[in-house]
C-alpha cells in the first residue's frame, strides 16, 4: 500500500463520524438495490413457476391442424421443442348431468406432452399405454360421473356434427347473427369404440386448453401412430420466447399463445403493459440511485475544505494530480469494501425475512404455491456493481475539485474563505425576530453560500425522495384497487321463478334480510336487449369511440345495447329516495319511468389501456326497441331479410331441430322506455365490471313494462351485504331448505374476494417497505450532512463562545438556520417533486384511466419532518459542540 493510501485511511480514523456515518450510507443504499434485484428474482422465479404450473411450458401452439404440421413446426430451426395431442374424438359421458357438457373429449399425448402441459395427477398415474385413460377430477365433481382406478370403460369415439360440419371444443353454441348463444341441434358420429382402463385423474386444464364452455370433458391416453385421420393440437416453444409472434404469423399458423408465461419472460401483446412496467421501474431505480447518491456524495462534499487542504500538503510534496484522484476514489472503495457486503447481507436477509412471512398470502390469492425466497448471485453482484457505480460517482465530483486547484490555493482555502469587501446587509425583520445571532447567522450564510447548500440540497433530495416515493405507492395501490376491487354484496345467490310456488320473491327476501347479521338485501330480474335511440342522447365521448370502431354514427337514430333490470320495490324506493326522485311519477303503471345507470370500464384495445366511458350526456333517456314474442317448444335461433325486405324470424323445435319461419309484423312487439334520471354511482348489486347502460324499474311494474308473454326471463338473483358472510350464508342455506329450495346454490362472495384483500396486503408491505427504505436514507442524508457541517464549524463556535456568546445565543442562531434551511429547501423541494409525481402519472396513465391527485399526506409529513430532522439534529450537534472546550477547538481540525 503506497503512502497516500495510508494518509487516506488514517484521515477516515480520525474523521470517524463522517466515515461511519457514509459506511451506514453505503450499507442503506446496497441493501435497497439488493432488496429490489432479490425480490426482482423471486417474483419473476415465483410468477413464472406458478404460470408453467397453470398454463403449461409452451409459448404457442397451432389448434385443429394436421400432423404434416407438427413435422414442419419441430422441424424449424426456430423451434425450441414441439409436442402434440391427437384429437380422438368425442363420448357420450354417460351418466352426465351438467346438459352443456355431455362428452368426453379423449387427447392422445405424445412423448414428454405431460411435462409440457399442465397436466397435474391428483391419484394414480400417467398412462404408459395406449389402453390406460388419465380422468380430469371434474368429470366427477361437475359431471357427476364417477370412476374409480383401475375401472374398465369403454368409449365410442366419433366427431360432432352439426348441419355438415365438424365441431371441437371451441363449438359449444352456436352464434345466430344477433350475437346470441343458442344450443347447436348436433349429432355425434361414432366412427369406433375403444376400451380402457382408468390410471388416475388429474387437475382440470386451464381454460385456454378447455374452456368452461367446452363440450367435453378432456381425457389422456397415449397417442397412437400418426394418422391423417385425427386432427392434432401442436404446442411449441420458440428458442426465443419473443419470436413466437412473429413464427405464428410467417407460418400462418391458427393458435393461441401462452400469454402468462410469455409475459414472465418480457414479452406481451400489448406495449402499453410493458411501457407501464419499464416506465415505474425506472422511476424506481432513478429514486434509488438519486437519494443514494445524493447521500454518499455528501458524505464525500461536505468536508471538501479539509480534504483540499490536506490535498494542497500532498500536492506540494511532489503527489501528482492523478495521485490525488486515485486518493479519493481509493477512499471511495474502502468504505464500500465495508459498507457494500453488510449492505448486501442486510438486504438480501431483510427481503427473504419479509417474502418468508407473506409468503402464505400468495397461496390466498389462488396461487398454488407460496413465494420463496430466490438468493441470486447475479442479482447479488448486479447489486453490489450497482451500489459501487453509485459510490463511485458521489467520488467522481469531489476528486475533480482536488485535483482543480494549485498546491498553495488549497492550503490557504482559497475556493472556502473568500470573504469580499462589500458590506453584507440584512433583514431588519431577522434581527427583531432572533437578534445579533440571527444576524451573525445570515451573514454568514450569504458570505458562505457554498457549505449552505450542501445542506439545503441534501433536504431537498430528500423531500423529493419521500413526495415522489409515496406518489408512486399511492398510484401502485390505486391500480391495484381498481383492479382488483371486489363487488360490494357479500352473498348471492340465483332461482328460478318456478321454484317459488310455496313462497314469493318478496316474502323470501323479507325471511332473509331479518337475519341480524344481513345489512342490506335486494333481489332482482334483467334483459340484455338491442334497440335504438336518438342520437342526441349520447355523450360526445361515445360517439367518437363509437365512429373509430365502424359502429353507423351518421343516421339520427343509433343502434343501442342495454340491460333492463327490474328490482323489488323497496330497494327501488331508497334509490329514488337517495337521488329526491317523486315516488309517484317514477312509480305510475300508466307510464313507467326509468332511472339509469350509466357508466363503464373496459380495456380499450386501440390505445392498450384501460379506460371509463360515460355513454349518455343528459338525464333524460329513451329507447325504442322491438321484442319477438315467445313460442312455446321453440328457441330464438336466426333472422334475416327475404327478396321483398321482409324480416323473416326463425325458430328452432327443442326436440326435432325443426325450423319455424315467421315474420317480423306477426312475431314483433314495439316498447318505447324512457328515463327520468340519470345515475354514475352503482348500487351494490351491481358488480364492478361495469354495466353501460342499465334502464331500473320497480318489480311492481315489470308488467306495465312489458307484457307478461314477452318477458320470459325467469332467473331472479338475490344479493346481500353482511357483517358476517360465513354465518349469513350458513343461515341463508337453512332457510332456503326449510322452504324447498334446497337445490340453490349460495354463493359465499366475500369469501373469494380475500384473494384482492391478500394482494393489496402484499403491495402494502412492499410498498411502505419502500417508503421507510427512501426515508432512511433522506433521514442519514440530513443527518450527516447537518452534523458534518456543524462539526466542521467547531472553531467558529469556539471563536464565537470565546468573545461572550452564550447558550441562549447559540440556540437562537441555530434556530434561525433550522429556519433557513427548512424553508429553502421546501420552497425548492415541494415544486420538483410535483413535478415528478406529474411524470409518475403519465407512466401510469398509459395503462389505466386515472386522474392526476397531489400526495397531500406525504406533502405534510415532509414539511413536518423537514422541520423536526433538521432540529433534531441541530440540538444533537450543538449538545457535543458545547461540551468542547474552546482553546482545544481551536487547534483542532479533526472531525
């Protein structure tokens, strides 16, 4: 170790309560770059394990094709690794009771298919011949077919067809041209009949693999030889995963892609999601990196009038410039050697501790596993590489001023004490308020603006640190609220209106809501209908959306989707209560007016984000629209124009798939409904989702609304709030089999709305972690900068102590300056960090429709805690100064 090395190390001996005081800087601000690569790893190692668990370790596939494709696809150079399934075709699952769902749809998997789907055993095991069936559990537990292993069964297999076509597990329903689902009349054709013995059973598939609406439930058994008679589903994963795109397209290939595993990895459909996500996370390692720096480089700065002189000694004993340099960059890595593994350990221990206790928060959210600690070495180094970059540069600043002055300059301090002739006036309103100290103070804050700013700038770093790093929380967490905000009734449940002969609708509510514990009840029936309106009635904001998307936005009558909801009457009555709405107008048989809610969030794929739209501009609303009487025997199946223009309505038998033709004058009905009131808070039966628009009647005037024979909505769903669910809905499920209705299912819906409450938890601790994080080292930044400069005034207070100033004196000096830097530093600091909770905003922006809002709690705190930090401080430093006698002050350099 050369000589200047060792007048280095022996400086930061003696100057030890600024070198402690970087070490812990140092250490506070590894800890935190390594806090977020660890948990950077855990979370990407935890989502991506979780994402192969649910959907599979594929990034594409090709559905329903043949297996000359499969060849070609494993055969590309592009292609990672390729599998395929063999559609062997349809059974009647006999026995079935779920009517949508009467088939088994058996797969024939090829080899290492069970590790690329997700294929998960619950009992027994994988097949290992063509002879053995792998059952999904819900066969048993939605179906009500049940199997045990080692049952022998036997299957005739054939396709689905309907009018000549083939149908697979994407042909549940058939579309008429109205956008309705209506059952498709379909045949199955057996084409052979195999037998087999039950292995086990496994897990339901994800429904990008079986829908919920699929028509069978899937099988396994192993592949038989390829054959052009089967069709084949190919999964494949690209050697790189954000190829998969664009080998899809060049290959024309009809599939989906494995969208949460691909977004693990980086790679989404949509940019607006990876532009929010890259966007905060620069945000974050910017409010990193800034208040690291800004409290290392204080550190560095703050006595960087002893260092030149002591720098201005060295230079005139024949050390170079580039020695100099080298001094305080070896300065630099001597304290991190010690402050950069502590820093390390610190971090990488505090995120295994936190991941370790809400690890079991991650399970409640309906994940299958708990999040595990993941300790990196490259997130290590990458954070230990960070950190000593950060170190680094705090140095870079200083060293160039050492090395920027001549050998006599430095010892005489010449860039330090640079006292002009010119008179230094102040306030009049300065010296009333803290007399000849506070005049003694401000004179020397303007002739020694540069130790000043040190301190104001470190306040300033730090109230920006704190504002901005509380804005980000707060629009995390709105995000993550709006997200995943659960509906506002607890419990719910739905029947049929013929299910109540024995009692009403009513009558059961009034049973159901007496229940101590039930707050709030209301029950309700609602149509989707298509109509048209006056154009007039639509905000500007929907008709540009409207225009954008090819909807007809010339003619003066628009073409309208809505719901018409009609809700038991005393619920009714309390909304016209809550708006001041004239019971009897809204409630007269003879002309019944509506009120509607309007309003909804959708994800709007033009500008990728999510966005809220108004549909209506006024109060008033009406609609007129046609509805087709009901046929007894016959379903809604189609509709369409003949040679004359004539609307021509088409029926379809329930039994024999026969065609009824009527037209449009005989069948159709004209309802005009109109709204008095105009309505944007939701009441609590409503969900989240958003509605557009929903025209609410009393159930009282359902047949002034529409005649009986036209409204053959025969569901009724009851929706409760309460202060217990779990108890509730025992209590409710006792009731319901006193009166015979044993067969309803009730719905506990605050008991799976836990999963949004555990993950706003889990965004809450990391959240505040960050924040206690920032405010750590804002809190050592004006600590160390503040102490350091009261320290490295020692003489000064000695010479003043030692001409008659007294306590009392010191103490009103130092308030004025407590005053002086609070308030500069707030008058620079409040306006930067609005600034930057502006730029926060817009990153979020692009992704979701919010509102820019003032973090005025986080504001307060920091001109609070601006205030009581710096006269904290003041008191705890000028304590030790006045324990100093003055003639050892005065010879005295050291800190």
């Amino acid at each position: 170790m050369n000589i200047l090395n060792k007048v280095t190390l022996k400086s930061l001996k003696k100057n030890k309560t600024r070198t402690v005081v970087t070490v812990i800087g140092i250490v506070l601000s590894a800890a935190m770059i390594c806090a977020v690569t660890t948990f950077a790893a855990s979370l990407q190692d935890y989502i991506l394990r979780d994402s192969l668990y649910r959907e599979g370790d594929w990034y594409g596939s090709s559905q329903n094709t043949d297996y000359a494709t499969y060849e070609k696809i494993k055969a590309s150079e592009e292609i990672l690794s390729a599998v395929y399934t063999q559609n062997l075709g349809y059974a009647v699952a006999k026995g079935c009771k779920n009517e949508y769902k009467p088939y088994i749809y058996l797969l024939g998997a090829s080899e290492n298919a069970e590790n690329t789907l997700p294929v998960h055993i619950t009992s027994g095991r994988y097949p290992v011949s063509s002879d053995e069936i792998l059952i999904p559990e819900h066969l048993s537990s939605n179906g009500g077919v049940k199997y045990n292993i080692g049952d022998v069964l036997t299957l005739d297999l054939g396709v689905r067809i309907s009018e000549g076509y083939a149908l697979n597990q994407s042909n549940p329903f058939s579309m008429n041209k109205e956008g309705e689902m209506t059952v498709v009349n379909e045949e199955l054709q057996v084409r052979e009949t195999r037998t087999y013995t039950v292995c086990g059973f496994y897990e339901r598939l994800p429904r990008v693999l079986e829908n919920t609406s699929a028509p069978g439930y899937t099988a396994f058994t192993l592949a038989d030889v390829p054959s052009d008679e089967y069709m084949y589903d190919v999964y494949f994963k690209t050697k790189s995963p954000g190829g998969v795109y664009d080998f899809i397209e060049k290959n024309s290939l009809d599939g989906a892609v494995n969208n949460d595993v691909l977004m693990c990895y980086g790679v989404t459909g949509f940019n607006s999601f990876n532009t929010v996500i890259l966007s905060l996370a620069v945000i974050v390692i910017c409010l990193i990196m800034f208040g690291s720096v800004s409290l290392i480089y204080n550190a560095f700065s703050i006595s960087v009038s002893e260092r030149t002189k002591q720098f201005g000694l060295l230079s005139s004993i024949g050390a170079t410039k580039k020695q100099l340099r080298k001094t305080v960059f070896f300065e630099a890595v001597a304290v991190s050697i010690v402050g950069i593994p502590i820093g390390i350990i610190a971090g990488t221990a505090g995120i295994s501790i936190t991941i370790m206790l809400i690890g079991q928060k991650f399970i409640a959210l309906g994940f299958n596993s708990e999040m595990r600690p993941v300790i990196s070495l490259a997130s290590m180094i990458l954070a230990a590489v960070i950190a000593l970059i950060t170190v680094l540069i705090s140095a870079w600043i200083p060293s160039k001023r050492a090395t920027r002055v001549s050998a006599v300059e430095a010892i005489r301090q010449n860039l330090d004490i640079n006292a002009k002739g010119k008179a230094v006036k102040t306030s009049k309103l300065t010296y009333k308020l803290f007399g000849l100290p506070g005049m003694l103070a401000s004179k020397y804050y303007k002739r020694s603006r540069k130790k000043y700013r040190a301190t104001i700038l470190s306040l300033f770093m730090s109230i920006v640190l704190f504002v901005s790093a509380s804005s980000f929380t707060n629009y995390l967490m709105d995000s993550a609220s709006s997200g995943l905000s659960k509906d506002d009734y607890d419990i719910v449940f739905r029947a049929d209106e013929d299910d109540f002969s024995d009692i009403s609708a009513e009558d059961l509510l009034a049973v159901l809501t007496d229940n101590k514990n039930i707050t709030e009840g209301a029950y309700m029936q609602y149509l989707s209908l298509g109509g048209t309106a006056d154009k007039k009635y639509f905000s500007k904001e929907y008709l540009k959306y409207a225009e954008a998307h090819d909807a007809e936005t010339d003619a003066q009558d628009l073409s309208v989707v809505l719901s018409v909801l009609f809700v038991n009457d005393d619920e009714f009555k309390k909304l016209l209560s809550t708006y001041g709405l004239n019971e009897e107008l809204y409630m007269n048989p003879d002309a019944p007016l509506a009120v509607t809610l309007d309003g909804n969030t959708f994800f709007n794929t033009d500008t990728e984000r999510y966005e809220k739209m108004n549909y209506l501009s006024a109060n008033e609303f009406e609609v007129l629209f046609e509805r087709p009487k009901s046929i007894d025997g016959y379903f809604y199946y189609d509709r369409y124009e003949n040679d004359n223009g004539d609307i021509i309505f088409q029926y379809m038998n329930n039994t024999t798939g026969e065609l009824l033709e009527v037209s449009k004058d005989e069948l159709c009905v004209e309802y005009t409904l109109k709204s008095g009131r105009t309505i944007y808070d939701k009441q609590f039966y409503f969900n989240n989702n958003g509605v557009g628009i929903a025209m609410i009647y009393p159930q009282s005037l359902k047949s002034s609304v529409f005649s009986e024979e036209n409204f053959n909505e025969q569901r009724i769903s009851f929706f409760f709030k309460s202060s217990d669910h779990v108890l509730s809905c025992k209590e409710i499920e006792k009731v319901l089999e006193d009166k015979g209705l044993e067969d309803i299912s009730v719905i506990d819906y605050a008991e799976t709305a836990e999963q949004s409450r555990n993950l706003v938890v889990i965004i809450k601790v990391f959240s505040y972690g960050f924040i206690v994080l920032i405010s750590l080292i804002a809190a050592a930044n004006v600590f160390n900068t503040i102490s350091t400069n009261i320290s490295l005034r020692r003489r000064e207070f000695a010479m003043l102590k030692s001409v008659g100033m007294t306590s009392r004196g010191f103490n009103r000096m130092m308030n004025y300056e407590c005053v002086l830097y609070g308030s500069r530093a707030l008058f620079l600091g409040l306006p930067v960090s609005i600034g930057i909770t502006f730029l926060i905003y817009l990153s979020v922006e692009k992704g979701f429709d919010t509102s820019f809002q003032l973090p005025w709690a986080a504001i307060a705190i920091s001109v609070l805690s601006v205030f009581a930090v710096v006269f904290s401080t003041m008191m705890y430093s000028m304590n030790k100064i006045k324990k100093d006698n003055p003639i050892d002050a005065l010879k005295n350099e050291n800190l």
